[in-house]
C-alpha cells in the first residue's frame, strides 16, 4: 500500500519541483514533444496492459501511434504494432490470449482497403485479417466463449450501378450540408474467430446506431438500433433491442428515454445501457437491467452529473467518469445507485479513458495539474494510483503557470465555476497589472478543469493570466446547472462569463484595458456573441462559432441540438424567429469593434463554415480589423499535427498583437 501512495507522490512532488525550478517558461514548438497516451483496454486478469502512444510528425503530418502493451507489475513496455494510424476498438477475449482490433485491410477484390477486424494472439503470433467486406468493419464486440465475434457493417447502396454511373443524386432528410452521399444502412454479422463466411443477424429497415453486445450465453445481442436507414445524428432517438442471433427475432428493452444506446455485459451478464436524461437530453445517465435486459433502473439520479465510459466492476457495479466542479473525476456507482468518488488524489482523468479487470482493477489515463497524461491503475482498496508510464516527463524542464479554480455567483444566484491559468512565477502584492485571456471551451457539455492544458500554459507564458470560465450549459455542476441556459443559449453563458470575469478581476491584478477573449465552437459562439455586446476586448479570436442559430440548425449534422437547446423551429413560428435570432451574435455584428481572427474548417459538418463567411464580411463592412483563415479540411478541427499547430499559432500571435 505504500507503494502506491509513493507512486502518485513522486509524480507530485516532480511537478512542483519543476514549478520552484529556474527553467525556461513553454512555447507552442515545445509542445511538440507530447505523447498522447489513450485508450487503455486492461486485460481479464489485470496483468497486462494494452494502450496507444501518439506522436505528431510534422514532416509527414500526421500522428504516429503505436499500439503498446504494459505488464502492471513490472511496467515493461512491449510494442504490439508500429505506426498504427488506422486502428482502433482494441478488445481483449474473454479468456485474454488474444486481442481483437479494428485496422485496414483487404476487402474482397477493392482497391481501398477497408476496415477490417484481426486477432492477435498474445503469446508472439501473427495477426489473423477475419473479415474482408467491401464496406469495412464499424464496431465489434466478442461472443463470450470467444469463438466468434459480432460487427456491424456498411451495406452497399441498392444502386450501386447507377452511382458509379454519375447518376448519384440523393434526398436530403436530416443530412449535413457537407453530406455527399445518402446514409447507408449498418448491418450486424457474426462471423468465427478462425475466419469463414459472416452470417447476417437480422433483417428489415434498421440500423445499427451504436453499441451492441452479447449476452452471456451469446445467444442474443443486446443492440442499440435506429429505425430506417438514417444515420444516427446527435441527439436522434435511439432505442437497445434483444435480437435472437439464429432467429433474427428482435425486442426492445423497456424505454427510460427516447434515446438510450451502448449497451455492455457484466460478469454474470447483466446489461447497462446510457440514456438521455429526459428531462434534459445534455446530461448522460446510466441505468443497469437484469441478464435479459429487463428492469432497467437508472443508477445516476444521485451523482447528477453527465456520465460516460463506464465499465463493469465486481458486484455489478459500474466506474464511471464525469466532470466534477473543476476536476474530471472516477466515480463508483453500485447497482443501487449509492456512489462514491474514486481516490485519484491530483489527478484527472481522461473521459472515456477506463477498462477494468476481472477482480476490480481499474486502468485509466489521467493528468496532474502540471503534468501531461499517463497511464495509471488503481487497484481495488488502495488508496491512491499507481503511475505506470513516464511518456512526458520531458514536461519536468519548464516553469509553468499554476491552475486555480475559482468560483462565482451568477446574477441570478447559481454557483458558477472556472479555472484560471497564473502567468509562470506569479506572487500576489506589488504594481504590476496583467493582460487576461478568456478560453472559452466547447460544448456546451463539457468543462474546464484544473488539470494540464498544453495551450493555455503557453499563453500564460507571455505574462498573461488565462480564465476558462465554466458557463451555464457546462456539465459540471448537474443538470439544473445545464439547463437553465435553455432556452437562451448565448446570452445566459455570455452573462455568466461577465460575471465570472469581474470576479477574477476582485482577486487577481488585472489590466482591465488588456483583456482578449478567444475559443473554439461553442466557445467561439461566445467569442462572437461577447465582441458583439461589449466593446471592452483588445482582441478576440473566434473559431468554427455558431453565429447564427437559424443556419446552424438548418445545415448541421446535429440536427435535434437546436430542438433540444432553444425550441421549436424558427421557420415555424415568428415568436421562435425572433428568439433564434435574439440569441445569434451574427444579429449584433454591426457592434464589433475588436479585433477579430475568424477560422475554421471549409467542410465543418458540426458548425457549418457559411457562418463564419456571413460574420466575417458583416464585421469587415464596419472597417474593424477582421481576419478569415480558413483550412481545407472536412472536420470540426483539423486532426493532423500541422494545421492543428498553425490554428494555435495563429491563435497565439494574433493575441499578442493586441495585448
């Protein structure tokens, strides 16, 4: 036990070493020497380890990941496979000799490789390709006697003939405005972990609409399905069927809201499934039913916080993640919906980031504030983690800022909360007065913590404080906290990130004539709606912003977030106009009198780029200096390492112009 209390202990007192050191303060290129380390699949037994090493390679662009095995004990590091860029869902069998992945591979007689699911043995073979569709493999769970595995996969157009004709046309349903095909239908198979032929489970006009697995006989699915053919968008309902696998018979589960999906299996087979909150579908519960996916009961009404990641541990109770105030935190949730919060002492965890063993052992990711994410386990009854990887250690040479969480009453009197980012070296008392810039972050679901951020640690680093407020919408702080920015999603926040300011300024020596407000989605609609209310930024940069909720909701592929977060149609009632375009900065843009760095993506399906075109020609008609960059890419942020650094770089210098 004292071992592991050692562990984490060392990793803390090494961070504020590296605070109290005389070293050089980060830059954007220093970031270059992070290694992301992701997606850790502990094996059965809990002995071994499987998990992903990225590294950015500027000179190929693009990410370098190896997939790496670590023996717990003696946390030698195997590598399993080299440069893996194209793969994923790594699952360990059941019985833990082999794992299975999904990677490119042939697919009956293409030209492109498609998707496909290998096996790997664990004891030194090679891996084994098990399917070759010509659609690739999308999902996959093992049957639990571990001789065959289930996937869902892409069926071919019906007129496939005339789409290679040109004759290619499509209807529009619920479609972004960057679709360039209709949906396809995702089917489930069956196929023998040896090889051979697949076998189709099921029939009719569904679609397999997230995740699926067997129940502990193997003789039915639990699978979250999605009625037609559309694909699923963000808050489309869903609902989890029992599907018979010889019969094809489907039933559905008894319904706790219109949208609930990925259903997994504990050890004796029960099933636990998420669900939308209905009476807010922003936050994320979980609930656990019986062996044949009956009784379902939620388990999260008392942690109210928007959950995710869950695995299974002994006892059929469930680890969970969520953020927590300004910690992203491991929570215990028994079947009876008792809870308790894990013991990760500094750290925080990575969303989504967590498997667990047999016997309770529980593999993560997570950061301290002063150090990069790391591979760890906590091991049942110990009181704190144990470090497994040293990957960012290099982060040790740098003299960074201090996270601090801060907290504020709304206007309206709800507690808010936020993190602020000290400059390097920072001691109150003295004259000096310091520039501030707002990061705002995304979401709205989700939230800022005290944890490591390479960015607003090189912003810190010219002298300035950074403040990442958590608005009205955040998910961490329950589902009232959440809602009540509906139905005014911008001006509620935006209020809230007032008020938040003027509380740091009550504590910290700020320069009231220097502050730059900048963020990217969500936080660059409130960038956007901020420079359009208030005259007080010396800068502002604005990124992939919904300016304007009308032609967000019409051209989006989160079609039901608009319904969900505003109301009804504004095409349908001139009261809903008045509110969608009351809460668009693009209404206001004839205000802005900051200057601004507009960018984004020019195929952003999220948060489509016309947007960011109307408000960048109505900010440059008043003469204030505006700026559009815009990178050739179909995302809502560029994934490779080049673009990514050159949207920070921009981000960095367009700031420090004006500050």
């Amino acid at each position: 036990m004292g071992g592991l209390v050692r562990s984490v202990d060392a990793m803390i007192a090494a961070a504020a070493a590296a605070v109290r050191a005389p070293a050089r303060t980060i830059t954007l290129a220093d970031l270059r020497r992070s290694v992301g380390v992701s997606s850790p699949q502990i094996s059965p037994d809990g002995g071994r380890i499987a998990v992903y090493l990225a590294r950015q390679d500027f000179e190929k662009d693009r990410l370098v990941r190896d997939l790496v095995l670590i023996d717990v004990h003696s946390r030698a590091a195997r590598t399993l496979l080299h440069d893996a860029r194209d793969v994923s869902n790594v699952e360990w069998s059941p019985d833990g000799s082999r794992i299975a992945y999904i990677a490119r591979g042939s697919a009956g007689g293409e030209a492109e490789p498609q998707p496909q699911i290998f096996v790997m043995p664990m004891n030194g073979g090679e891996p084994m390709q098990i399917t070759h569709g010509k659609t690739g493999v999308n999902a996959f769970d093992w049957r639990p006697d571990g001789k065959a595995i289930a996937y869902a996969s892409d069926a071919e157009p019906a007129n496939k003939k005339a789409i290679d004709a040109h004759q290619d046309e499509f209807e529009i349903t619920q479609e972004p405005w960057t679709a360039q095909a209709a949906p396809a239908q995702a089917l489930l198979y069956e196929i023998r972990t040896s090889g051979g032929r697949a076998r189709r489970i099921g029939s009719g006009a569904w679609s397999v609409g997230g995740g699926f697995t067997y129940s502990a006989d193997g003789r039915t699915l639990f699978v979250t399905r999605v009625r037609g053919q559309a694909a699923p968008t963000q808050y489309l309902a869903r609902e989890i069927v029992r599907i018979g696998v010889a019969s094809g018979a489907q039933a559905p589960l008894a319904r706790l809201s219109s949208t609930q999906a990925d259903p997994l299996r504990s050890a004796d087979g029960h099933i636990a499934f998420s669900f939308a909150n209905p009476r807010g579908t922003m936050q994320s519960e979980m609930a656990i039913a019986g062996t044949d996916g009956s009784r379902p009961h939620s388990v999260t009404a008392h942690l109210d916080r928007d959950v995710g990641g869950a695995a299974f541990l002994p006892g059929n109770a469930l680890v969970l993640y969520a953020n927590d105030r300004t910690q992203r935190r491991l929570f215990r949730v028994a079947p009876d919906g008792s809870v308790s919060a894990l013991p990760l002492g500094p750290l925080n965890a990575n969303f989504g980031d967590q498997s667990a063993s047999r016997n309770g052992t529980i593999a993560f990711t997570a950061n301290a504030p002063n150090h990069p994410s790391e591979l760890f386990v906590l091991a049942p009854g110990a009181r704190l983690p144990v470090r497994l990887t040293d990957y960012n250690r290099w982060i040790r040479q740098y003299r960074l800022g201090r996270n601090v969480a801060i907290a504020w009453r709304t206007a309206d009197g709800l507690e808010a909360d936020g993190v602020v980012t000290e400059p390097p070296g920072f001691t109150p008392g003295g004259a000096r007065r310091y520039p501030l810039v707002l990061y705002i972050h995304g979401g709205p679901t989700s939230a800022s913590s005290v944890a490591y951020s390479g960015f607003p640690q090189v912003l810190a680093a010219h002298g300035w404080f950074v403040f990442q407020p958590n608005y009205r919408g955040s998910d961490n702080l329950g589902l009232r906290y959440a809602r009540t920015t509906v139905p005014h999603i911008t001006s509620v926040p935006g209020r809230d990130i007032e008020d938040g300011l003027a509380a740091l300024m009550r504590r910290y020596p700020i320069d009231a004539s220097r502050i730059g407000v900048s963020g990217w989605s969500e936080g660059g609609l409130l960038t956007s709606w901020l420079i359009t209310q208030d005259r007080r930024w010396r800068a502002a940069v604005s990124g992939a912003a919904v300016n304007d909720w009308v032609q967000y909701g019409d051209m989006t592929d989160a079609k039901d977030f608009t319904p969900q977060f505003i109301g009804a149609s504004p095409w349908t009632d001139s009261s809903q106009m008045k509110l969608y375009e009351a809460e668009s900065p693009l209404t206001y843009a004839g205000n802005v009198r900051t200057p601004t760095l507009i960018m984004s993506d020019s195929g952003d399906y999220r948060v489509p780029t016309p947007l960011a075109y109307e408000f960048y020609h109505e900010i440059r008609a008043t003469g204030t200096p505006v700026q559009f960059v815009v990178y050739p890419v179909v995302a809502h942020f560029p994934n490779d390492p080049v673009r990514s650094e050159d949207i920070y770089r921009r981000w960095e210098t367009w700031l420090a112009k004006y500050l």
